[in-house]
C-alpha cells in the first residue's frame, strides 16, 4: 500500500511517495503553483496518485515548538480536506514540526547548493513527514502484536 506525503507551502508543495510496503519515503517533487490557478495542483497531484497507486495521503501539519498549531495550519486543513474531497481518498493530517529545518541540515550536509537546496526542500520536508509517519505505524503496528 503506497502513501503520499505532502509538504503544503504557500506557492510550492513538496512531494513524497512510500515505497509498496510503506516502510520507506521518497522524494518524488517539488509542486510549483499559484493560489488563483490551485486546480492545476490538485491534477498534478492526482496524476501521481494514479501513476503510483497511491491509497491515502498524509499531510504535514505545521505547530509550532510548543505544539500549538502555526498561521498556516489552517490552510494546510483546508487542503488536506480539498485533497479527500476531490481525490477521493483518506487524508491524515501529521505533524511537521522541524522538518524543513532537519531538511536543510541534511541537504547542507550533503554539500547540496544554496540554490539547488532552495529547489528541493520542501520534496526533502516531505519525505520527513511521511517517514516519521510510516515510522510511527510499523511501531505501533508492533506493540498490536
């Protein structure tokens, strides 16, 4: 069972795929959009959902570092509900506190460019949402056995 994670930006939107098991994230790519033309986002997104057989969404949910939910929380809601709605699919909202911090220290790390780092991050805050995520599952799955 594949799952998509998404990194909901204000003009960009980061994209990852797990792998058939659901033990590992990928990064697949960085979405740009604008606000006013938003559908062109959700076909694209629906094109990989279709391309990967893709069967639920995850996406992040920005708090911040003492839990409470950020501005842009209530936009990435109204997305996640607009993701279910339209591409008829089960959508979680998760936590993403830190991650586009933690993926710029990876890709800094990495040695990856100033302005490659910009193109990529949020694919790269994606694939931490979603493996924290699938993390999160296969632990919990475990205590169930």
């Amino acid at each position: 069972m594949r799952i998509m994670g998404l990194d909901f930006g204000s003009v960009t939107c980061g994209v990852a795929i797990s792998d058939p098991l659901g033990w590992t994230a990928q990064g697949i790519e960085t979405i740009h959009y604008v606000e006013h033309k938003k559908n062109l986002l959700f076909d694209r997104i629906g094109q990989l959902i279709h391309d990967y057989a893709v069967e639920s969404v995850v996406v992040g949910l920005p708090k911040d570092l003492i839990g409470t939910e950020s501005a842009r929380a209530e936009a990435s809601r109204g997305f996640a509900k607009s993701i279910h709605r339209k591409l008829k699919l089960p959508v979680e909202l998760w936590d993403e506190r830190l991650t586009t911090m933690a993926a710029e220290r990876i890709l800094i790390s990495a040695d990856v460019s100033r302005k490659k780092r910009k193109q990529v991050i949020d694919k790269e805050a994606a694939v931490l949402i979603l493996q924290s995520y699938l993390d999160k599952k296969r632990m919990e799955s475990k205590k169930d056995e």
